[in-house]
C-alpha cells in the first residue's frame, strides 16, 4: 500500500475524495436514486456524481440496481463493506 504503484492506492482516493465521503454519508441513510443524490449532495455536477459512483460500485462500496422500466430506474446503495466504512 505504501509503493507508488500499489492499485489499493485508487480505492483509496476513490473512498476519501470530497464527493467519495459524501457519497458514503447520504447512502448511509439507505437506498437513493441518481436524482436523490445529486439533489441531497448539493453543488456536485452530474458527471463527477456519475463518475464517484461508478469507482465506488467499482471498489466493491456501492451497490447499483438498474430496474428494466421505462424511463430507467437505477437505486444506489451501500454494500457490507461500504457499510462497514461508513460504520468505522
């Protein structure tokens, strides 16, 4: 974790950005939608909304749920482990 090169370095950026954390904190209060969030996490812009949660979902924090309707219903929540982050 300590080397330059080391890939935990990312998850970590990811987990302690600004909008990381806020992130992590409004999904701590349970399921959100796209909209929700960028409305509870006021002066962030959809694309670095979009882009915070696709490297969380990546990392294993967020959990996306896309439901087949349309328009497009997509639920953000967190798994165990971002639970466990925002718990500690």
């Amino acid at each position: 974790m300590l080397a330059a090169d080391c890939p935990s370095r990312k998850v970590l950026i990811h987990l302690t950005s600004c909008w990381g954390v806020l992130i992590l904190v409004a999904l701590s209060a349970g399921t959100h939608r796209f909209s929700e969030l960028k409305h509870k996490i006021s002066s962030v812009s959809e694309r670095m909304l979009a882009q915070t949660l696709q490297w969380l979902e990546a990392d294993g924090f967020v959990r996306r749920v896309s439901h087949p309707v349309v328009p497009p219903h997509v639920e953000y929540s967190l798994t165990r482990l971002g639970a466990h982050v925002v718990d500690a």
